[in-house]
C-alpha cells in the first residue's frame, strides 16, 4: 500500500471520525486501483494518476459487470483519496473531478409484515435457555430501535437512559437517542438475571450489553445473525430475516403507522434525508387516500 493511501486512512479516523468498517472498505477500494494501475497500465505512483486512467479503470469495472453501486463506492474513496492529496499539497488537480458513475438503481427495501415479526418474536420467547433468552431480547430491541446491527451487537451496558431510551454511538461517532416501550425493559430484565454467564470466566464484568468470549468481548454480528436465521427457519418465515430487513420492518412499520419522515430518520441515524426517503413508497397509499377524503374537488360529485 501506497504510503498516501495510509496517510489518507490515517486523516479518515482521526481527523474525520470513520468508523473503522469505513476504513478498512476505502482502504481495500484503493488498493484495488493501486493493483490495477499497476497490473494493466504499469503505472506505480498514484500521484501521477490522470483522469483518463480513472476512466479506464470505471470501464474496466463496468465490462466485469460490477455494479453500479460498488463502482460508485470506488470511485468515492478515489475522490476523497485526491481530495486529501491535494489539501497535503501532493498534486495541483484532482484527476478524478467531474467523473460520473451510472446512477445507481434504488431498490425498495424488503421488510416483514408486522405479523412475521411478531411471529419471529413469539417463538423467540419460548426458548428459556440463556441463548434463547438472549436471543429474545436481541430481536425485541433491534425491532423496537431499528440499529444497524453493529451498533446493536456493541452496545453499552450504560446504553439505557432511565430506562425511557437508548443512547446510541452512530456512524461518524454520532450520537442519537431512541425512545423504547415497556417490552423492551421486560425482556431485559429477564436478560440480565442471565447476562453474566456470556462473561468471559476472567472478567468480573463486562461493559457491553451482550458480552461474549469473543476477541471483540461482544456477541459478533455473524454469530447473531446466524441465529436469526436459524429463528426464521424454526418459525417458519420464509421471506428473507436479517439484521438489516428488521431495521428496514422499523421504519416501514413506523411510517405505516404514522410517524413522520424526520423523526424517522432521526432515529435511523441517516445524516441526509434523501436517505430515508426510500421508505416513501410505504406512504403512496396514505397521501392517495389523504387527497381523496380531504381534497375540496375530490368531495365534487360527478353529474
């Protein structure tokens, strides 16, 4: 790896506040184009990078069929990459100014009726082991939050706040608050009379809420997300589960419901609007319905 790849990696996490996913993805994004330049035009120095063989590279993407999307990503961490290069000084232009992907295509979010959920919820409470408690706990706060499922995973013992919200640690080291319902508490309640046999036997106590032996001292997203799986196989739900359509089932559900778009967001954690606005398609019927019955011509009776 380029040395001003690192440097860049390095302003990313301390200057910028990244998380270390975000890190680790523009880090990997640019050795890719570090790799090909190298590979395929023989070119050693990123600094000496000219706009066409970014081109290059985009078209090299596009004919491997990569989507839009990731390449959209890629071409973001080389962007930003340039964009540190040349705040440092290090070049007198950004070659990868002005350069535009395809447009990515939004897909609706998939996400559980409220009855799956509920479903996935009962038969969660039924297993009375420490991991099915655990377990029932996990999926009652991730339906009742929305977390992304690595905040969930991570979450502070102290996360609770009088037992009336979560405080969060979002993306970009953000902090957001998210109102919980009497379920939440109940079901941890039952948790923590069983919380400390996750512990680690060397440890008196651990600072996350779901603590586990694992190198990160947590439950990982991979372990829960297999036993989520495994929920949806014994309840019988054969739409997709995940972490994620649970977070996309939270705000659905929500806006089903009434809630309105910022308020949602804020709970999402989403810094732009625009990102939460893929939810809008839940409310099409609702603003149908809105202008039929309130509408002024809408009351005019046809002769």
């Amino acid at each position: 790896m380029q040395k001003e790849i690192k440097e860049f990696l390095d302003m990313l996490g301390a200057e910028k506040g990244c998380s270390k996913n975000t890190i680790l993805a523009y880090g990997s994004d640019l050795v890719h184009f570090e790799t090909f330049l190298k590979k395929e035009l023989g070119k050693t120095n990123l600094l000496l990078v000219k706009k066409d063989d970014i081109k290059y590279y985009l078209s090299y993407l596009r004919e491997n069929n990569i989507t839009a999307k990731t390449q959209s990503r890629k071409l973001t961490a080389i962007n930003g990459f340039y964009l540190f290069c040349l705040s440092e000084n290090l070049i007198t232009t950004n070659p990868a100014s002005n350069i535009h992907t395809p447009k990515k295509q939004k897909s609706l979010p998939k996400y559980l009726s409220q009855d799956e959920i509920e479903k996935l919820i009962t038969y969660a409470h039924k297993n009375n082991k420490d991991k099915g408690i655990r377990l029932d706990f996990l999926v009652e706060l991730l339906y009742a939050t929305g977390l992304r499922v690595s905040e969930l995973v991570s979450l502070p013992y102290k996360a609770f706040i009088k037992n009336e919200y979560i405080q969060v640690m979002g993306k970009g080291a953000k902090e957001r608050l998210i109102p919980i319902n009497h379920r939440v508490i109940e079901k941890k309640e039952r948790y923590e009379k069983i919380r400390k046999n996750f512990i680690n036997k060397t440890q008196t106590d651990s600072k996350y809420l779901f603590p586990s032996k694992s190198n990160k001292g947590h439950l990982t997203r991979f372990a829960f997300y297999k036993e989520l799986k495994d929920l949806a196989l014994k309840s019988g739900i054969i739409n997709q589960v995940s972490p994620h359509v649970f977070r996309h089932s939270f705000a659905s559900h929500l806006l089903e419901g009434g809630a309105d778009l910022r308020s949602v967001q804020t709970m999402l954690g989403h810094t732009d609007i625009s990102t939460t606005q893929i939810y809008t398609h839940i409310m099409k019927d609702k603003l149908k319905k809105a202008v039929i019955e309130n509408h002024p011509l809408s009351k005019i009776k046809k002769n």
